[in-house]
C-alpha cells in the first residue's frame, strides 16, 4: 500500500529519473491524503509543498486508476467550490503474520481498517518439510475461503510478514532462527496456492511500514521498531531510510550478546539479548520463581499478571528490564526520535513503560531520549504491517 525509503550495500549511485520523482510525489499525495482526507486539491499543495499544476495531475491518475475517490464539494466565499477527495476503501490487502505455531490472517483496506481475522494453529517442525508444506496448505485454504466472503473489494495481493530475515531479491527467508521456514521456498509455495502476487517481509520492517502509514509516529525520520515475542527483532528507520544491511540482514539485534555466558538461544549462541527480553524469557523467569507449575504460553502468563498474581508481575518485570537492557544499547547507537515496542507484552504497558523510560533516562548522556510508545495490539500492527 505504501512505500518506505530503503538503503542497502547492493544501493546503485546515479542521477534521479523524472520517473523516480513523479513515484516520490505520488507517494507523498497517498499519504497526505490519508492522513487528511477528505482533503481538497488546494490544501494538498498547500500540506506537500508540491505545485498545483502536480498535485492536480497526480490526483487526476490516481483517481483514474481507482486509488482515490473524489468526494464532496466544499465551500468558500467566492470563487469555484473544491471537490474533496479520499482513498479508496474497496482496495484490500490479504495480510498474513507468519508466527511459531500459527499464521494470523487479515483482510485489510487501504486505510488500514481490519475488515475480517482469521488464525490458523499448525504444528510444522523444525526440519520438517512436509509439515511446513502442510501448514502453507492449510494457511492457503484459509486465505481462499477470507477472499470469496469479500467479492466486492478489489485484492491488491498478498502481504507475507515472517519472523525472520528475507532476500528483496530472491524473496527467501535467510535467518529465521524461531520458526522451521528456511527449508523450502516460502514465497514460491505460498504464491502456487493462492495464485497472486505476495509481498514477503520481515515481521518488524512491516510493522514499522505500518506506524509509518498508519500510526502516529509517521513524521519521525529516525524511529526504533521492536518486536517481542518468541524473539525479539527490531526494524531500523535511520534518516527516513530502512536500513537493510548487507544481504538484507540489518536488524538483528535480538542476537547481540548481552552477556558471554547464559541460557542457549536458537541462533546457536548464548546470551543473546532475545534469550533474556522475548516472552520464553518471562516464561522461563516465572518457571524460575514457580518451579512446581508449568505455563503452557506467554499469554497465561499475561493473565496471571493483569490478575495481581506477584510471581507473575516480578517475572514480567525481570523482563523488562532486561528489555530496557538492550534499548539503552540501540538509543546511544541509533539516536532514535521514538522506540516503538510491538507485542503481548504491551498489555501490562502502564507498568512496563515507566521502568524503560526511567531506565532510557539514567544510561543517557545527552539530554534528549527517545520517546517510547506501544502497538497497543501486536497482533493488528503486524498484520497491518504486512498489509502496508
């Protein structure tokens, strides 16, 4: 739906095409629009900075083509009455938020509105060809059946986020140490079943698309996505550019080492900053305090806390801190305007905040930090990040 900057070592040096400017400024008006809209002509150069004579052309072929929808005629003192113009709604994007155990589906529109959900349960080992095989069956089946119950809106294709790190050019997921995908082509099984064009991404990339296009946090050029869950990945908006890295690796802080020695973590290493923030981290601080009963999920541990369970509460807040461990690492690295953190965790946000703001503040060495704000919905930020 929308386009993010992105900077990697593979970047070519060469002069701006006329091309390239017009798909800059058309970008710009989408987002304008979006945020503004219903939004005349007028106020759009006006808000873009761009001429008239553009925004009137650009405006024209979107609504042309069907992305914009001219609306209801405004009113002035004199002169000709503006027409007010919006996105249109009936474009659809069929997000899937590919995750340890279940896919997360979505029909979402262009203005980031969830129209339908769906979760699919899958049991794909690691290794395991033929269980993945089937998981992308199943998730498939589900896809087809959400797309025939909306006939009347136009799919635009399908928007795949994965925890993991995924090739831009070969669309295969390289590192994924979480989930048991890097066997077999992901992007190619799951576009044979459905039959149309999948847009394949890392999960926190997607969800800082989707704070781009549609959170609150949009006008910040340098902003800190991350995400816990089974692990932790993080998304890097430097100077208004995602950061990609070398081979579409940059990002993968989960896997920087906190501390020479401690629990194993998927990468293969120890100590690894996942290993001590992610949810099996506050499952295993639980474990730790309540030796004699098991939690199945990171979510019975969510109920116990919001239910004043204190084992609980000092197991979330173990991690925690150890989360704000690692994002005093990223603030004085990065110099982010906002860190914004994507995941279950964010339920008990009252409590979690404060300890990593306080903690932000006392490693600082400059007077400004980062503002630190919650996707109060993980599941929805990552769907609509896929979406976007």
């Amino acid at each position: 739906m929308t386009r993010v900057t992105t900077v990697s070592t593979r970047a070519h040096r060469g002069v701006a095409s006329s091309e390239t400017a017009r798909e800059i400024n058309r970008d710009i008006l989408l987002r304008t629009i979006h945020l503004r809209q219903p939004v005349s002509r007028a106020d759009l150069a006006r808000l873009t900075g761009l001429q008239p004579s553009t925004v009137s052309a650009i405006t024209g072929q979107l609504i042309g083509e069907g992305w914009v929808l001219p609306g209801t005629l405004g009113r002035l003192p004199r002169g000709r009455r503006p027409t007010f113009v919006t996105l249109n709604d009936q474009h659809v994007v069929l997000a899937i938020d590919l995750r340890p155990g279940k896919a997360n589906l979505a029909v979402v529109d262009i203005n980031g509105k969830i129209l339908s959900r769906d979760t699919v349960a899958f049991a794909a080992q690691r290794n395991s060809n033929a269980e993945a095989r089937k998981a992308i069956t199943d998730i498939a089946k589900a896809a087809r059946s959400m797309r025939a119950a909306c006939r009347d809106r136009s799919f635009q294709g399908v928007g795949l986020c994965v925890p993991g790190r995924v090739n831009q050019e070969t669309h295969r997921l390289l590192f994924s140490p979480n989930v048991p995908w890097t066997q077999i082509d992901l992007h190619s099984e799951l576009q044979k079943a459905l039959h149309t064009p999948i847009e394949m991404e890392n999960a926190t990339n997607a969800c800082l698309f989707a704070e781009r296009w549609f959170g609150t946090s949009g006008e910040a050029s340098n902003m800190i996505v991350v995400s816990v869950s089974e692990g932790i990945g993080t998304g890097l908006l430097v100077d208004g550019r995602l950061v990609r890295g070398r081979d579409d690796m940059a990002g993968e802080f989960g896997h920087m080492p906190l501390e020479e020695s401690g629990p194993l973590c998927g990468c293969g290493n120890v100590g690894c900053w996942e290993t001590f923030a992610s949810n099996r981290a506050g499952l295993r601080y639980y474990r730790e305090l309540v030796p004699e009963r098991r939690l199945s999920s990171f979510g019975e541990l969510l109920d116990l806390a919001t239910g004043g369970d204190i084992q609980a509460l000092r197991a979330i807040d173990k991690m925690a801190a150890n989360l704000a461990r690692g994002l005093t690492i990223l603030a004085a690295g990065l110099a982010p305007e906002v860190i914004l953190i994507v995941g279950d965790c964010t339920a008990l946000w009252s409590r979690i905040c404060p300890l990593l703001e306080s903690r932000l503040i006392a490693k600082s060495f400059t007077a400004r930090t980062p503002r630190v704000a919650a996707a109060l919905d993980g599941d929805a930020a990552r769907l609509r990040g896929a979406a976007g």
